[in-house]
C-alpha cells in the first residue's frame, strides 16, 4: 500500500462527501470522526473510508492519534473542508512514483480559500502553505489546542498544485467559529498563565485589522476582503476580552 488519506471530523455531512471524493486516488482513506451527530461517518462509509471514533481532545491529539492508523507509506492528511484539486493529485502521485522523491520526508502545497462567492488571493489566505504529505511515521504534529503545525523529520519539498478551502458557509458560520475558537484560545492562554485587559484585547484588534487590510493587501480582496479583515480583528478581541474574563472569575474553564 502506497497512499493514506486521513481525514478528521466532526458533523461534516454537508462536506465531507466532495472531500472524499478527491482523495479516491489514495489506496485508503482514514476517518476519524469526533462522535458526529450528522451523517457524516454513514456517509465517509458509503465513500469506502475506513471510519474511527474517538471523543475530540485537541487537534494535535487527534491528528496524531490517525496517524497511527495508516498502513501506506505516504501519508495525506487534510481538512474534511478542503478538496484536492486535479493538478495537485497527479503532483502527489508523481512524487510517491518517484525514488528520488523519498530524499524529502514531507510536502507542502499552496492552499487558497473560497469566502462570499469568491477565491481570496490576499489578507494572509494565500498562498498559506501547509504541509500535508509526508513519509508516513516520519513526521507528528505539535502545537498548542487550536494551532496544530506538523513536524517532518527532514527536508521538505514543494508542491504547486493546490488545495481548496471551503472553511465557511455564510458570515453566520464564520462568526460561530469565532466564537468557538477564541474561547479554546483564551483558555489555553490562561492554564499558561497569560494576562489580558479590555484595552489590550481592543489593541490587538485594531492591529490584526491594519495588518490584514493593509499590510497583507486585503483590500484588493474587495468587500470579502474588507469583512475578513473585520473579522479577523474581532476575532483578536474576544481572544482577549475572553482572557481577561478567566483572569477576573467573571467565567471558568470549560471541562
């Protein structure tokens, strides 16, 4: 066996099909799913994956943890919202037919985002590199509860090809994942013992927008540029404001 595909999930029934359906190439693919309550992993089934379970404990854990399932010798590893496009499958099946590209043990490719109808080119969306194919065992991400980064044991080469991000439904969907994570970052800021205020968490919003408006060409991005930016600089604050809510007892961690 040659090719894993690994995958984790959670209630991705409206995703995970396209997803799949771009890995077809790989001899498995592998589901880890986080007790879904969608049909997500009836559907993984039905598209052949191999389908775990096993309670969400942090994406460095549970990217790990899939890891270990693989039996091929390559590994491909990506989000149940992204899709491999066609260039970038036969760039992974040149590199895994090829010996001499065993003298890199990972792989990173250009990932581009699809926001409010249309591709971001700018805002730090692209071309966002991401290492997602490696020679399987030699490679284990790290990392804090949300920021996961994988960690090749030696030299990484480069892939044009892309892969297709499909992070967010509607604005709706993008402020829910806003909410979400800027709380598992505020509380793993706090179990490190870092402080906040509100005129901090205000200064750090104001500069993530600069940042992604204007130092990261965001408005050539358009209007979905100038809400990205927007966004981003929301998001900064409530990682803060939340903190420093921790840091008073106004709220506690969850379990």
């Amino acid at each position: 066996m040659t090719l894993s595909a690994c995958v984790i999930t959670l209630n991705e029934e409206k995703r995970i099909q396209a997803c799949l359906e771009s890995l077809s190439f790989a001899d498995e693919i592998i589901v880890l799913d986080s007790h879904s309550k969608d049909r997500t992993r009836e559907i993984a089934r039905r598209m052949g994956a191999r389908v775990h379970t096993h309670a969400f404990d942090g994406f460095v854990a549970q990217k790990n943890r899939v890891l270990k399932m693989v039996r091929g010798r390559w590994t491909l590893i990506i989000d149940a919202d992204e899709i491999v496009t066609p260039e970038l499958r036969e760039e992974i099946l040149g590199v895994i037919r090829d010996p001499e590209a065993l003298n890199c043990v990972a792989y990173r490719m250009p990932r581009m985002s699809y926001y409010l109808h249309r591709w971001i080119k700018h805002c730090g969306w692209y071309p966002e590199c991401k290492t997602r194919l490696f020679q399987s065992g030699k490679a284990r991400y790290a990392g804090g509860v949300v920021h996961e980064i994988l960690k090749p044991e030696g030299p990484v080469g480069y892939l044009k090809g892309r892969l297709e991000h499909y992070s967010y439904e509607s604005i709706s969907d993008h402020l829910k994942r806003i909410d979400y994570y800027s709380t598992l970052i505020a509380q793993d800021k706090f179990r490190r013992g870092r402080g906040s205020s509100p005129l901090w968490a205000i200064g750090k919003s104001f500069s993530k927008f600069f940042i992604t408006y204007f130092l990261r060409l965001g408005f050539l991005d358009g209007r979905a540029g100038l809400v990205i930016s927007v966004l981003a600089g929301y998001y900064n604050f409530l990682k803060y404001v939340k903190l420093w809510e921790l840091n008073k007892g106004y709220a506690k961690l969850d379990d």
